[in-house]
C-alpha cells in the first residue's frame, strides 16, 4: 500500500478537488506546475501526468495545447479529473507497474510531469522501479520533471526519499540532471525542503 493509500484510504478526491478550487477562487495562482512544464516543451508536445489526481496540471496544460494523458491509481481523485475534464484521457494505473501499451497509448512523450509530491508518496522501496517506468515512457531526450518536499514542513507524512536517493533512482533508469529548483516558479535550488528537479533521458 502506497504511503497515499495509507494517508486518505483512497477516497479525498472531492475534498482535494475543492480545497484547490477555494484556492483558486481565492485569487491564489494554482497554475504554476503547467507554466513550469510549458517553459521547457513546446505546445502540441505530449505529456505524461504521473499521479495526475483531480487532473488540475493536466487540464491546464491540454488547455495551452499540450497533448496529455493522465494516470493515478486513486478512482476518487480521478472521478473529479474525469468530473472536470470528461474529454481527456485519465487513466487508472500503478505507476509501480506503468505500461503504456498496455493502457492504449505510445511511449514517446516530450515530458512527464510527477507533481504534488508522488515520489514521497509511493509505498517504501518503490521509488526505483516508478523512476525507472516513468523514464521508460520517455522518448530519448524527453524530460521528467519531479517536485516533492523534503521534510515534514513540506509533507503530509514523514520524509521518505532524499534528492541524493532520487537522483540515484533517475541514475538507475538512465536519466541525468538538467536542473534543480525551490519552486515551481523556477527560484534557484540552494538547500531546504522542497525542490523541482529536471532529468533528461
């Protein structure tokens, strides 16, 4: 069971969903994991939302012209994807055992986006195998780009993976570092609890 499954037992879509529309309603910018994106692929590049939930990063970037699919193992966060986005393709699939042929789509994306941190997330001792599928889904050069916290001030559980462990993850699957940032807003990464990390295949 992911570290996910544990934390909500699979059911806080519709709560997810609506905390970030009050956001969002709020005046508060909720669109800063598709700007990010969209600065490093151009529009009409395929998109691979890893753990996409409620689909807020994918739904927005399909609406700059990105050609996304999405895929998340929680059937409550993807109901409110599917609620909001009827038309796009979100996926149910554990990212432990992704296979793109076998759920209808080619392994060639520009990019694949793990946001809303997926990585400290998954089940304990995971982390590899989900580098090493989400690498695999990646046409040669396509990007994966990464942001979790850190520590417990940036994470709903205890600190389950280190960027030094990450790295090494991405170095298994046959990626390496482009880039490393503090926020989605691409401040520079000098230490601390949250960081964004760019690997290219």
């Amino acid at each position: 069971m992911s570290r996910w499954e544990q934390l909500t037992g699979g059911t806080s879509g519709r709560d997810y969903a609506a905390r970030f529309a009050a956001l969002a309603g709020s005046g508060k910018d909720v669109h800063g994991e598709a700007r990010f994106c969209a600065a490093l692929v151009p529009a009409g590049a395929r998109v691979l939302d890893a753990g996409c939930g409620t689909g807020r990063v994918m739904i927005r970037l399909a609406e700059l012209g990105y050609d996304c699919v999405g895929v998340d193992l929680d059937a409550s966060m993807l109901a409110e994807a599917r609620r909001q986005a009827p038309g796009l393709p979100f996926l149910q699939a554990d990212l432990t055992g992704l296979d793109p042929a076998l759920l209808g789509f080619a392994a060639d994306f520009d990019l694949v986006v793990a946001a809303g941190n997926v990585f400290p997330l998954l089940a304990a001792g995971t982390e590899a195998a989900v580098a090493g599928r989400l690498a695999a889904a990646l046409r040669p050069g396509g990007l994966l780009v990464a942001g979790f916290g850190l520590d417990e001030a940036h994470l709903p559980v205890p600190p389950g993976i280190t960027l030094a462990q990450y790295d090494d993850c991405c170095a298994s699957a046959g990626l390496t570092l482009v880039d490393r940032f503090a926020t989605w807003d691409a401040d520079p990464y000098t230490g601390g609890g949250y960081a964004v990390s760019v690997h290219r295949r």
